[in-house]
C-alpha cells in the first residue's frame, strides 16, 4: 500500500497538507506519527497518512487475488459500518469458502487482516462474510442458545454446546447475558473451547 508522508511545524498542519492533497477528510484516513524534531530555530513533524479508499481497493484487489487463485469467481460489496469494514463476498461457490462450521471463512478473514496495516487494524475491525452467512449463523444460534437455556432453566441440569469460534461463543454470552435464570461460561482450549450453559441456583422460575 502507498504511503503518503507529510510534514508541518505541527502535526495539525501536516494533516491539513494531507488533506488538501489527498482530496479527502480526516474521517477517511488514519495518521501516524513518523517523527517529530524540534530544535532552536526548526520544528517539523512528520507523519504517515493511510488514505481509507486505499486501503479498500487493497482489501477488494487482494480478495479477488485469493479467490481468482482458488478459481472462484465473485462479486464483491465493501462498506464502512462504523469502526467496521465489511467485506461481503457474492459466489456461486459459497460452500468451500465457508468451510465446514465457518473454519474457512475464518482463516480467510485471518489472512484479509495480516495484510493491512496495523494501524488499520487498531482502529477498524475487517469482518469478511459470505453472502450474509454470518447473520443467518447467528439467528440459528440464538434460537438454539434460548432453546438450550429453556431445558437448563427447566431441568436444573447444565448444558455443554459444541465448541465454537470465538466470535460465536461472543454471540452466545450476549444472548444470554441477561437470562434471569441461566448464566454462560467458556470451557476449554481452543480449538476445542466451548460454552456451558448453567443455571442460577439463586432465581427460582416466577
């Protein structure tokens, strides 16, 4: 990725030398400080400008590389949502880009963000998804997680789920973080590592 380098007596004024020249606003771009001198009669400040629209093009350039290099064919949508960059994926091969439980898809995301800059990553999250794959993973498992909770709520007996990824086990804390009569912990070494679902021994059902 290119670097846009700038220098001012301060590091505002660099900025505002960024923006002028990369034609852009300070939302779209994240600054790093290079260096900074200050001496008697000079004080420079310079830094490292990554422009956001760069750092798309890359992202969508070095997916259709891995994806042309797998001899798949897609289309593409990136948007900015928040401190996210979501990178969803539209092919005609979706099932060995998502892997059995998403494991490809993962390692896929794993690669995408290794090859920006850590200044990227510090800031926004890169989340890669196959044709909403990850919405609809996440419907099915709150449906499941209040299913579960139910039968533990009911028999008093604690539930261990399968192992999940740590994004999925996320989701699963967040569904039940205010079940009054289960709470959730994680078990387990990765890759292995899984929730249980266990109940309140001090609620009593109304």
């Amino acid at each position: 990725m290119k670097e846009n380098i700038f220098t001012g007596k301060t590091k505002e004024e660099a900025i505002e030398k960024a923006l002028t020249e990369l034609k852009t606003t300070e939302e779209d771009i994240i600054v790093k400080v290079v260096s900074e001198k200050q001496g008697l009669l000079k004080k420079e400040v310079k830094i490292n400008v990554i422009n956001l629209n760069d750092v798309i093009t890359y992202l969508k350039d070095s997916v259709k590389e891995i994806t042309g290099l797998m001899n798949i064919e897609c289309n593409l949508e990136i948007k900015r949502r928040e401190k996210n960059i979501i990178i969803e994926i539209y092919s005609d091969k979706n099932s060995i880009l998502i892997g059995k439980n998403g494991k490809n898809l993962e390692a896929f995301q794993n690669i995408i963000r290794q090859i920006v800059p850590q200044e990227v990553n510090n800031i926004y999250k890169i989340v890669l998804d196959i044709e909403n794959y990850k919405d609809r993973k996440i419907n099915n498992l709150e449906r499941m997680a209040k299913q579960v909770a139910r039968e533990v709520k009911m028999t008093k007996v604690e539930a261990k789920l399968e192992p999940m990824n740590s994004y999925e086990r996320r989701a699963i804390h967040n569904i039940l973080s205010n079940n009054k009569y289960v709470y959730t912990e994680s078990v387990g070494e990765e890759p292995n590592r899984c929730v249980v679902i266990k109940p309140k021994e001090d609620n009593k059902e109304e």
